[in-house]
C-alpha cells in the first residue's frame, strides 16, 4: 500500500456505472462487467506498459508496479522486489 500511495495516482474507475465511469471505461475500450484491471498510465493518459488483466496477486501486481516505474526511468523500491514471486 505505501508503494501504492507514494509513488502512484491510485484511481478508481467503476465498469458498472454510467456517467464518468463510463466515459472511461469507452475511451480504454474497456468492457463494462470486466474483471478488474490495473493499468499504469503517464500523465497524457497513455499506457507506461502494456494493459494485462487478471492480475490478482501482491507479487504479480509488485511485478507490474516495478515495470511501470522502470518505464519511466524510476528505481522501484526494494520492498516492491521483496514482494515478486512470493505468493
């Protein structure tokens, strides 16, 4: 969580909801009842890495957050490496 919050804009975009949500979920091609997905957006909202559902567990999602920040230039943390391949 504290990687989560300190190095990235957390944000949540309902896939049920109309309005704004809704918006979202047609500007990403996202379809609406989906299964959860956690993409790693730059501030033109362009994907850092490439979209990938079905990620579930803490190691696949620390895999994905050290992608995206490797992405940009950032040095991941090292609590963010203890974490891959550990579930």
């Amino acid at each position: 969580m504290e990687a989560i919050e300190s190095l990235f804009e957390p944000v949540v975009i309902y896939n049920n909801q109309p309005g704004k949500d809704a918006k979202i979920l047609k500007r990403y091609n996202e379809p609406s009842w989906n299964y959860q997905v956690v993409r790693f957006l730059n501030s033109d909202g362009k994907d850092l890495i490439p979209r990938k559902d079905r990620v579930w567990t803490q190691s696949a999602l620390a895999g994905r957050m050290i992608e995206a920040l490797d992405a940009i230039g950032a040095a991941a943390p090292g609590s963010l490496h203890a974490l891959v391949n550990t579930d």
